[in-house]
C-alpha cells in the first residue's frame, strides 16, 4: 500500500483527524484441526462451481441477492473506497432490454470484432451471439466500479486499485452464490457501455460484469473443462539462485 500511502499525501499537508481504531471483532483462534477440516470442505465446495449458461426461469428470493450483495461488500478495497455498485434487475422488460443490446454487441463481436486468437480461445466454451441467459435467469446483477467518487460539490474523489477492489468483491459475490445453492456467469459482453446508459448509471461508472443468478435448467451443460494443478499455481518461496531450481 505504499503508492496509495503516497497519493493520500500528494493530496496536500491538510492536518486530519487522529485516526480511530477498535478491537478487532469476533475473531476467534481454531484449533488447528478445526482449520484443516474447514479448510479442506471450503476448497472441495469450490471445486464443485461451474460458471453455467442455460438457467432455469424459477423465482429467487431477493433476499439471496441482498445477502450475496452484502458479502461481497465485505471486500477489501484500496484505501477502503469500495468502489463497487451493484444493480440487481428482475423486471421481464428490462431484462430483455438489456438482452436485446447484449445482443446486439455480440453479434457484431463475433462476426467483425473478434480476433482469429480470441475465437479459438472461445472456441471450446461454445459461446455464441445468443444470451438466453439475459432473460431466463429470474435475476440479472450488474457490476459497476466506481472509477472515481463524486463529492457534494462535483468535485472528483481518487479511487485506488479500483479493478482489483471490484475484482475481488466479484470473486466474494460469485462465492456467496455458489455457496447458497445458485449458480451464475460472469458475462461481460463486449462493448459494455449500453448498461450505464440503461440503468441510468453516472459517468465516473463503469460496468464490470452482467451476473445472472438462478438454478441451472434440468438439462444444463458445462465445457469440459481441467483446472490447473496446485504445482502450476504454486511457487513455495524463492528459485535457489545457483540452480534456478524451486523446492
Ligand atoms: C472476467 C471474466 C469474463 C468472462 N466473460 C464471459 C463471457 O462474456 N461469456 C461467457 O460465456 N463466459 C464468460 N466468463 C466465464 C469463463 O468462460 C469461465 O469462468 C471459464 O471458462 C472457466 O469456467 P468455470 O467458471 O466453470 O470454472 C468470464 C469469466 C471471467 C472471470
């Protein structure tokens, strides 16, 4: 956090307030048993979220999203300016709106915008122009990230690391999803600036991802995909500078 340590003082010497701090709440220290076995059930229900596309139009509760909503406004953020806004939308009418312009992006993305590298990168995913998804999930959530804040006066608050910020908190609300039995897909249909414009959102946003939430359809299907083994993801330490070897 140094960078952000030196934009705050970049903003002048003003005198501030003392900073005020309190007791680091409910934490409480597992035995080390508890931690493994926690541990070990949290990665095995992780290993089981699939991103799905074809989703069931059954209702869920706005209650769901709120919570999901609210777990992922648990995320750490640059300076803590939780630059994240979220737009939940159920309406049939807006939603097939929003369809109708995804659409739009996606016909022209695949048949003028894509390069021959992406296509192929795509290819095994099956994506197309279609997003039926748009309106059969009962419930669409739009990501935005704050790129900048606005104080009462109009003037232009900084935001620090605003994609990762909003980059983790998309990761605790795909969690917080999958964790209460739903599933969804992070769709970022390409350009995106048709969602501000719809959702009367203000200039200093900037829409992230389109997250449908709902059941998969009895007959859904996902990629077969591999993910990576732990020892591709994982460097213990440091190369040992002699053989450029790690352990
Ligand atoms: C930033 C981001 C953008 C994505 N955009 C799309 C998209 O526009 N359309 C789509 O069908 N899937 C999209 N995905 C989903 C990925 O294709 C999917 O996560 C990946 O294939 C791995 O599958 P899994 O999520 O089931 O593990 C996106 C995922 C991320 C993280």
């Amino acid at each position: 956090m140094a960078d952000e340590a030196r934009d705050e003082q970049d903003s002048g010497n003003r005198p501030l307030p003392q900073p005020r701090f309190v007791p680091l709440p409910d934490y409480r220290r597992l035995p080390p048993e508890q931690m493994l076995a926690r541990a070990q059930a949290f990665c095995e229900q992780m290993q089981r979220r699939r991103t799905t596309r074809q989703f069931s139009t059954d209702p869920v509760p706005r209650r769901l999203i709120e919570l999901a909503v609210q777990a992922a406004g648990t995320a750490p953020s640059g300076a803590h300016r939780q630059p994240w806004r979220f737009v939940a939308i159920d309406e049939p009418q807006l939603k097939q709106q929003l369809r109708d312009a995804a659409e739009h992006e996606e016909r022209l993305f695949y048949a003028e915008r894509i390069t021959d590298e992406w296509r192929e990168a795509l290819h095994p995913l099956g994506t197309d122009h279609v997003k039926a998804h748009m309106t059969d999930a009962p419930w669409l959530v739009v990501l935005f990230a704050e790129k900048y804040g606005l104080r009462p006066d109009g003037s232009q608050r900084k935001n620090y690391y605003v994609d990762e910020s909003v980059g983790i908190a998309a990761g605790i609300f795909i969690t917080a999803i999958h964790d209460m039995g739903l599933v969804t897909l992070p769709h970022t249909p390409s350009p995106m600036g048709f969602l501000r414009d719809i959702l009367g959102r203000g200039k200093n946003e900037k829409a992230v991802l389109v997250l449908p939430v709902g059941y998969p359809r009895d007959d859904a299907r996902v990629p077969d995909l591999q993910r990576l083994p732990l020892d591709q993801i994982l460097q213990w330490n440091a190369p040992d500078p002699t053989t450029g070897e790690t352990a």
